[in-house]
C-alpha cells in the first residue's frame, strides 16, 4: 500500500455515490507498501479501505475481488469488498480502477511470537483449502518467465558478486515450479504486513493482488522467509518449525514437497530480491511511497547456500 493518486472532494462524492454509505466524513493515506493509492475512509455509518488501483487493468481485476468475496464467505478473515450498487465491486475514481473494502480490526505483528506464528501456518492450510475449488485460474505474474526478463534487467546494475548470485539462483530455481505439486489458490505475498493479529490470532489478511494459481509449498516457502527469518535477519528454528508443524496439522504435507522445499525458498527469496531491486533501480514517486531493501532478501539467498541443513531440518516429521 502506498499513496500516488489523491483524490479531490468531487471525484471522491461522485466515486462514493454508488455505495449506500453516504458521503465521505474522513479520508487518510496508508504509507506501508508499494503499488497501489490506499486510504483509510470513513463515512457516517461505516469505515473503510479505498484503494486505487494504479497500474492493474481493470478487466484484470474483478478475479481478485470475486476471490476475496468468496474467500471471506467461507470463514478467511480476509479484505473484503464492498458491494456497488450495480451488484460489481469495482468503480473509477480519477480515471483509474478503484474499490472499497471493509476494513478490519487488528495490527500487524512485526516481531512474530511463537504462538502467532503457529497460528499463521494454520490460517494459510485454511486459505489453501477454502480456495482451492476456486472456478477461475490467475496465471503467476511473477513466475520463471518473470523472474528471467527482470533478471535480465537489473543484472548489469549489479555489483559482480551480486550478479553471480542472481545468476546462480536464477538457474537453480529454472524448473521452480515442477508439475505435479499440490497446488490451487495461494496468496504469494503473505508478509507481516499483510495480516492484522489480534494478540496471538489472526482477524485480517490484506493485499490479494498477486494472488494466482500456484503450488501451495510456495507460499509456505514466502511465509517462513518473512516470518521465520526477516525480524532477526537469521532463521529462527523454532518459529518456522511451529509455522510448518501448524500448517501440516491442518494439510499434510507430502514428501513431494518436502523435497521441493530449498528451491521453493530460492524461488521465493528469488522473486521478492528481483521486486526491490527493480523497484530501487526505478523508483517511483508517491506521496508516500517508500522503498524497501533489495539486500535483504540477498541475505535470505546467503543463509540459504550456507545453512540448507537448518533451513530442511524444520519440515515437519510425517
């Protein structure tokens, strides 16, 4: 989330118009992220998310809302969108596509406890499975196809060490991901900024927009990097094995997957370091825009090659 596009009291009216909610009685812009305008909105009798969709085509869209309808309507605490009064959940708003969302209770847990991490791995087995029947597909937008152009990109701009690891990883995760894989609905973008906790429990998952068809120990793969490793900078055993643990309780995981694991997370430490390395090569502006560190993700790939052992000794035993 960030702020690009602010706008003015008549276009906001005329945006509004189309919801039972009446006019708006308080607007503020939400700084964390990086794609799109976000807003805290509040109206007489309600209070919302406004999101501005800043680069995403509209007819792109409507998947992503009808998943997080569908998502909330089977018992995912998750951002749900409110319902125009032509029955669609997508309007204009300063010539770009824009939606409204409940919005939800609770905060982000920057250093994750044991507990919160337990709790997360279940409610991403509880994602997986509510979606998994999900009618439409989404292609990965930043699948090997991507993660090869960008790659291409910003690897010239590296420093020599830099570029041979970004080539060493890109080959390595080439046939990521291999078919077969249990796979369905995955979120692809689970950090702890996007899920509210009250104390210990999740009440919120935010941001579906790079949601998509893919296989499911991805997302575990994201989840344990963003958990389990970036609040020290180094794996912390305990809370990546009690994500995992909490995860297969609710869906076993197979043996399959298990031996998948090391290039999922390459693939996934991969995907985000070519993300902010693109994006600090080529800011963007925004009221509230901010840049995030490529390098950190750089670390992952590291603690990765040097410490694979402790990164497979926290699947869980069958």
């Amino acid at each position: 989330m960030a702020v690009y596009t602010s706008p003015d009291p008549a276009a906001l009216a005329a945006f509004l118009a189309d919801y039972p909610y009446g006019p708006c009685t308080g607007l503020e812009g939400i700084r964390d992220g990086i794609e799109n305008s976000n807003f805290f909105l509040d109206t007489a009798h309600a209070s919302h998310v406004l999101t501005i969709f800043e680069s995403s085509p509209a007819a792109t869209l409507p998947w992503f809302l009808e998943l997080m309808d569908v998502l909330a309507a089977r018992g995912i605490p998750c951002t749900h969108p409110r319902q125009r009064g032509d029955g669609g959940f997508l309007g204009d708003l300063c010539g770009k596509p824009a939606a409204l969302f409940a919005r939800l209770s609770g905060t982000s847990l920057l250093q994750p406890t044991l507990l919160a991490c337990a709790a997360l791995g279940d409610l991403l087995a509880r994602l997986h499975l509510a979606g998994q029947d999900f009618p439409a597909t989404q292609a990965n937008a930043r699948g090997p196809d991507w993660r090869t152009r960008t790659a291409a990109g910003v690897a010239p701009q590296l420093p020599p060490a830099a570029a041979r690891r970004l080539r060493v990883t890109l080959a390595e995760t080439t046939g990521f991901p291999p078919p077969g894989l249990p796979s369905g609905v995955i979120h692809a973008d689970l950090f702890r900024d996007n899920v509210l906790f009250d104390a210990d429990q999740p009440v919120g998952v935010l941001d579906f927009y790079f949601a998509c068809q893919g296989p499911w120990v991805y997302d575990l793969a994201i989840a344990v990097i963003d958990w389990c490793f970036m609040p020290t900078h180094r794996l912390m055993t305990p809370a990546a094995g009690a994500l995992l643990a909490a995860y297969h309780r609710r869906r076993p995981l197979l043996e399959a997957e298990r031996a998948v694991w090391l290039t999922a997370l390459r693939a996934a430490a991969l995907r985000f370091w070519l993300s902010r390395l693109k994006d600090s090569l080529a800011p963007r502006s925004g009221a509230l825009a901010w840049q995030k560190d490529p390098a950190e993700f750089e670390g992952v790939l590291r603690s990765i090659e040097r410490a694979a052992a402790a990164w497979l000794a926290v699947w869980p035993d069958r």
